[in-house]
C-alpha cells in the first residue's frame, strides 16, 4: 500500500509541476506603502498596498497558491506607478490563515469585502490571473456594488472550462495530495490539498450569473490557454459589453511572458476608459 501510494505522488508531483507564480525578469519594485493582517472574522489575511497613495484602488488577485507578492516581477511595478495598487494573500497562502472549513471562492470574496471595509474603499477594480480572476468573477457576482471594473486572465467559470488534459493533470495532483494529506494529518499538507481543491471543485457559477456583472469588463486569455477557448469566449459573450483580448502565441502563464509589449499596455488602456470612482 506504501509503495503505491509512494508511485501516485511521485506520479501526480511529476505531470502537474508547473510554477504558481510567473515572473518576466528582475525588475525595480515599488515602495511597499502599507503591510499588515486584516482581521476578516475567522482568519488573518495579508495585504500590501503600493503605488499612488490617492490614486484609483486596483486590487491584484493572484493564481492558485500564489500570495500577494506573485506580481512582483510582471505588472505591479507599472501598474503602482499609476493607481493606488492593493495585493492580497488568499487563505493559505503567505501568511494568511486558512480558516476552519475546506477553501472556498465564496469564504474568499467575503474576505475582500472585510478587507475593502478595513481600507475604507468602497469600490475597486480588480485584475485576477487563473483562480484570481476566478474570485474575481465570484466576488464581483456577489458584490456588485464594490466592484468598478473587472479584468481576469486565464479564468474559467466552473472546472468544465479547464482543457481535459489538464484537468486530468489537476485531479491526479489533488489526489497524490489528498492522500498525502489523510496519513500525515500535517497541516501545510492539508493546506496544500485544499489549494489544489479549489481547482477540482470550484468556481460554480453559471453563465446566466455573468449576466448580472454590469461594470466594464476585460477578459484575457492565451492562444494555447489551458482555458477552453469556446469557455473563453462565452465567458465574454455573458457579459455584456465585455471585451476579449486573446494573446497570440501565449499560453497560461507564458502569457507574462509579454508583460510589457501586450498586457501592461492592453490593462492600462482599459482602465483609463473607465469611469472614475
């Protein structure tokens, strides 16, 4: 049994490891302006705040089991130089807490209104890369009112939208995980488990839920996503008004790969042509 188990996460490790964070190159960060750990009811969530200190708010969401500073190397130091820029570590990541329950988009968009309400901003805009714009459209579909515009990159609306491949890839990881985690009874085992989950099992919304977002919306994905391009595209089809940037030669997270020629410029021409708070 052992050694079966042994061969299911060395297997799972081996087809599914792929980094969480994508960085471009090393290049000048902006000046943290603010740190701390907000108190959200059940657990502690880091946050960081950089850029132009009344400018507009933009809030960064990262991928799954990134944490506040996975921006640092791609589009954080362009977009602190014009907003108000707020990063966030989700539950379980950085040093955040995990929270008492399994993970969850919903747990995690209350959070953000926790951590909106502690900043006294009433309205952002957000850009969430892969299960970031998942929360994004999550806590926009819940929040309406807190949101002012919303990009996501690479996101899907339920786990249907992922390639099968890689689909296949997620669940064979979760599972090596999942065991794992069941004879350990570690934490960062459990912890690491329940990242992946969210991927299994999560986002649940529906297309008829997209019809509801009413703020101006981007939705970026690569040519080679690991996002179905037919699920890209009717993701943009329910909202309406939402625009589409596909990104030739990209993939998911190569896509950062053109940080600088493509999504900088495609995030800052979008945000300039919306309203201002």
């Amino acid at each position: 049994m052992k050694k079966f188990v042994s061969i299911m996460l060395a297997f799972a490790i081996i087809i599914c490891c792929v980094p969480i964070c994508y960085a471009e190159t090393a290049v000048p960060m902006p000046e943290l302006k603010e740190y701390g750990l907000i108190d959200c009811g059940d657990v502690n969530i880091e946050y960081g705040i950089y850029g132009v200190e009344n400018g507009q708010p933009l809030l960064l969401l990262p991928p799954n089991g990134g944490d506040m500073h996975c921006f640092d190397d791609s589009i954080l130091p362009e977009m602190a130089k014009h907003y108000k820029v707020i990063t966030v570590s989700p539950r379980g990541t950085g040093k955040s807490d995990r929270g008492n329950e399994r993970l969850n988009f919903e747990d995690m968009a209350e959070d953000l209104t926790k951590i909106l309400d502690y900043l006294k901003i009433q309205k952002t805009n957000i850009f969430g890369f892969s299960d970031g714009g998942n929360l994004g459209m999550v806590f926009t579909v819940n929040y309406p009112e807190r949101v002012n515009s919303l990009v996501v990159m690479g996101s899907n609306i339920n786990p249907l939208g992922t390639k099968t491949f890689d689909q296949i890839s997620i669940i064979w990881k979760y599972l090596g995980l999942a065991i794992k985690a069941f004879f350990t009874q570690d934490y960062a085992d459990i912890v690491r488990r329940d990242i992946q989950g969210l991927m299994v099992y999560q986002p649940n919304l529906t297309f008829k839920d997209l019809n509801e977002i009413k703020v101006p919306v981007l939705n970026i994905y690569g040519e080679h996503d690991m996002i179905k391009r037919i699920h890209s595209k009717r993701i943009t089809k329910a909202i309406d008004g939402a625009q589409e940037l596909m990104i030739v030669d990209g993939g998911h997270g190569s896509c950062f790969e053109q940080t600088d020629t493509v999504i900088n410029p495609a995030l800052l021409e979008f945000y300039s042509n919306v309203p201002i708070i």
